[in-house]
C-alpha cells in the first residue's frame, strides 16, 4: 500500500447522528487500539491543566479568611471615622458635663431668634452639626434645683443636648422651638455640675457610658481582630518553611556510595586491559542534596 492510501487509512471522518458530515480528525495510536479524536485529547490536556492549576483547600480557605480580615480592618477604620462626630464626641461632651440625676423645675424666661449669621455664634438646637448658623434660637430659662443641689444662677441657657446639634429623628428642632419656646412655659430638665448655666431637656444617667463604648469598642475590636489575622498568617508561611528547613538539618546524614574505576597508567590492570573496581568512601551529604544531585559513576582509564 502506497503511502497515500496510510494517510487515507489513518485519518477518519465521523458523521454526527442527525446525518449532517462533521469532520473530526483521529489519531492513531499505533499500539493496535483505536483511533482517539485530536479534540479529545485536548480537552483531556486543558482538564489536566485545569486541575495541576487549581488551587488546593487549604491555600483557598487561606486566601477567604486574609481578606475577610483584610475587609475588618478596613471596614473597622472607616466605622471609627465616621462614628466619632456623631457618637463619641457628644457621648464624652456629656460624661464630662456631668448632668444631676435628678430632674430640676424649668421655667422659659426668655426667647430670641435670629437670622443672621454674625449672630448665631450658638443656638439651643440645630439640626446637623457642620453646617452654618444662618438661624438660630436661644432659649433662656430659670430653674429651681433639686434637694442637695447649690443655687442656682439668674438664668440658665437651654440646650437640646450638650453639643446643641444632632441629626433626625433624633433630633427636631421645630418641634424642640413648640415646646419649649414659649415664655412662662414650665418642664423638667437637667442641670449640669460642671456649669450650672447649662440645662438640658433630656438626660439618660449610663447611656453616654454606653453610646461610648459601642462606639469606640465595636470599631477597635475589628481592627484588632483583622490585624491579628492578617499578621498570623502573613508569619505563619515563613515558621512552617523555617521548621522544614531545620527538621531537615536535624535528621542524620544518609551515607551515600560512589563506585569509582580509576586504573594507574603504571599498574598491572592497565597493562591487561581489565580495569580494578574500587569502593571509595562514603560521602555525607543533606538529604536535600541528595534529592537534586543523582548518583554519578565516574569511569577514568587511562
């Protein structure tokens, strides 16, 4: 058979079962088995790539946990940021104000409003807390303290809280003017230790203690956590590879044998032609060594 008719005979056409010709190339294999399809072995080849790429579980559950605790530490700084103007400076304003327990009788003495902002260097509420004071309302009342409390002064300002400002629903500011911006209006409220001027509408004893621990905790306690993470397993990679090196280094040397066949030009085996077989000593070496370096039989005739 002439070499045309070997390329006909191993090269095959299949037809697909709706009867329409589509080529596929065979490859014989040349042991006596049948052809296999090229298409076939290369996606044989991609699956094996595939799976050597992959990698194992251990690294990818690695991977998941460094960047959830990669995520913490963000999330915790960008958390602390945003909570200090809103949660923790008023909480601490407040604890070191230092408000009475308990309630003293309010009256409103005075009322002003202004709309200018030369004026409004403070206002007894304001809804948001940078923005400009375009207008403002001050609030003045007359207070009579609580049993063991000092005198109180002429008249006392009052504020919605300690800082003045906050944000809805919390914080009104046209409700906070109806009901307490009326002279001769009568209410509770809450006298500070610290600056017996200042009153307050509403004070809960241990909720600044709380807002400040949430506030600052919270936020510390992921980033100490995702630090501590990202650290363990950033080391732990270069502990287990120094490990391996000294648990390597500790085990004791395996002797390893050369036979070397070295034969003097001046000797009787040379002059017969039959080379002297010699066992030389055996050579200690790092069992790392001995993995990459094989065993080289060295022949020297002279």
């Amino acid at each position: 058979m002439s070499t045309a008719d070997d390329a006909v005979s191993d090269t095959a056409v299949r037809v697909s079962s709706r009867g329409s010709p589509r080529p596929e190339v065979l490859t014989p294999l040349g042991n006596g088995e049948p052809p296999v399809s090229v298409a076939r072995l290369l996606r044989q080849e991609r699956l094996k790539k595939g799976r050597q790429q992959r990698r194992p579980l251990r690294q990818r559950v690695r991977g998941a946990t460094l960047t959830t605790a990669s995520l913490l530490v963000i999330g915790g700084g960008a958390a602390l940021l945003f909570l200090v103007p809103i949660v923790v400076d008023p909480a601490v304003a407040t604890l070191r104000a230092d408000f009475a327990p308990r309630p003293a009788a309010c009256r409103t003495e005075r009322v002003e409003r202004f709309h200018t902002l030369s004026a409004c260097g403070w206002s007894s509420c304001r809804e948001g807390c940078t923005s400009d004071l375009y207008r403002c309302l001050h609030v003045y009342v007359s207070y009579v303290p609580a049993a063991d409390e000092p005198a109180p002064p002429p008249e006392a300002v009052l504020l919605i809280n300690v800082k003045t400002c906050g944000y809805p629903p919390r914080v009104n500011c046209s409700a906070f003017e109806l009901a307490y911006g009326v002279e001769g209006r009568e209410f509770p409220c809450y006298v500070s230790r610290a600056n017996l001027s200042v009153t307050v509408t509403d004070f809960r004893e241990g909720e600044s203690a709380v807002l400040l621990a949430a506030g600052v905790g919270a936020p510390a306690a992921a980033i100490l956590l995702g630090a501590i993470t990202v650290a363990l397993l950033q080391l732990q990679p270069a502990c287990w590879k120094r490990r391996k090196v000294g648990h390597a280094e500790s085990r004791p040397p395996v002797s390893q044998r050369v036979w070397s066949t070295s034969v003097s030009p001046g000797s009787s085996a040379a002059m017969s032609g039959s080379p002297a077989a010699t066992l030389s000593a055996p050579e200690r070496q790092p069992r790392h060594t001995q993995r990459q370096k094989p065993e080289i039989l060295k022949i020297n005739v002279w």
